[in-house]
C-alpha cells in the first residue's frame, strides 16, 4: 500500500468528499447533528462540499494517490472560515443545514470556546479514511505528513477528538490532553488535544 501524501487540487475535491462522507458516517458528533443515519448520510455530501472546498482555498488539504485517505488543516489566522470565504457554497449549507442547525451551531460555539487562545496552532479540522482502506496505515502516514509539515513551520497542532476509538491513536502520534470537555444537550464528550509545544 502506498503511503505518499500530496496537497490535494481543486480537481481532487469530489473524491475528497466522497472519501469523508463513507469515513464519518457514523461519527458520534454527526450522529448528533442529524441522528437519523439515512438522513445524515443524504446529507454530508452537502456538509463536507463546503469544507473541503474552503480548506483548499484557505488552509491545506492532504490526500493519498486514490484519495482513500483525506484530511483537512487550517493555520493561524484562517482557523475559523470568514463568511465570504463560504460565499460559493451557500446552496449546499442550505441543503445540509435545513435541519440540525441549532446543533451544529451548538458545537461550533463550544467548540471555539475551548480552542487556545494564548499560542498559534494548526488546526487538524478532519482526517478521514475510507472503510475499505482502514488498518492499512494510510490514516497514521496521512497524519504524519501534515504533522512534519507543521513541525518544519515550528507550530504545535491541535485536534478535537469526539470518537473514543480514535483516542488511543492520537495519544500513539504523540498528541497530549490539554481539555476536556461535553458538548451541551446530550452532546459528545471531547478531548481538545495538542502535538507538540507551543
């Protein structure tokens, strides 16, 4: 299995998408936004467009060759998308988000409220691997490329991890607690986690 990483082009984008969409089926803070698996798988397409879309514009987008393996990194300064920067994708926000926006913005708010704000960081906002391609080392080597990417630019990376599964993984890499957290009405338990210092 090949393990090299390239920044992903505008012409990568769909299949980066359909990569995330079989990868975070059934993600526990997904699951919380839309809990009806059909619905929600019917409607990531139209929540990662936009993601991935505005990730390759203003942050850095790593994929595998066949892009089996994915994922997603934002610097300082372009941590949070400003509202223009999403301004070509309001028809698929709309479409993803005409049901399960009051979670969403739940999360977000929650979520930004416990991010640090007293160093810079990378942002790894989404890593994803198709199931079909689990357990064949494209996950960690995708990871491990963006984390030499950020250790080359001297920036520490930070991770919001909502799946107990992935834990165990990030701690492996070399990730540390720095919080933890529930998102509020009945919302995920998350571990803010940071790689290297600040």
């Amino acid at each position: 299995m090949q393990t090299t990483m390239s920044r992903a082009e505008a012409r990568d984008a769909d299949a980066m998408v359909r990569s995330f969409c079989e990868a975070f089926a059934d993600d526990p803070g997904l699951a919380w936004i839309w809990p009806d698996r059909a619905d929600r798988i019917a409607r990531l397409p139209f929540f990662f467009e936009p993601i991935v879309g505005g990730t390759m514009l203003q942050g850095l987008a790593l994929r595998s060759e066949a892009s089996d393996a994915v994922s997603l990194w934002r610097q300082p300064g372009r941590i949070h998308p400003e509202p223009h920067e999403m301004a070509p994708w309001r028809t698929a926000m709309a479409r993803a988000f005409s049901a399960g926006a009051e979670h969403s913005q739940l999360m977000g708010a929650t979520l930004r409220a416990h991010q640090p704000a007293d160093f810079d960081w990378w942002y790894l906002q989404f890593i994803g691997v198709r199931p079909a391609a689990q357990g064949t080392g494209l996950g960690g080597a995708i990871v491990r490329s963006g984390l030499a990417l950020a250790q080359a630019a001297g920036m520490p990376v930070y991770v919001e991890v909502m799946n107990p599964d992935n834990f165990g993984y990030y701690r492996h890499v070399g990730f540390q607690v720095i919080d933890e957290f529930d998102i509020p009405d009945g919302g995920p338990h998350v571990w803010g986690m940071l790689w290297g210092q600040p």
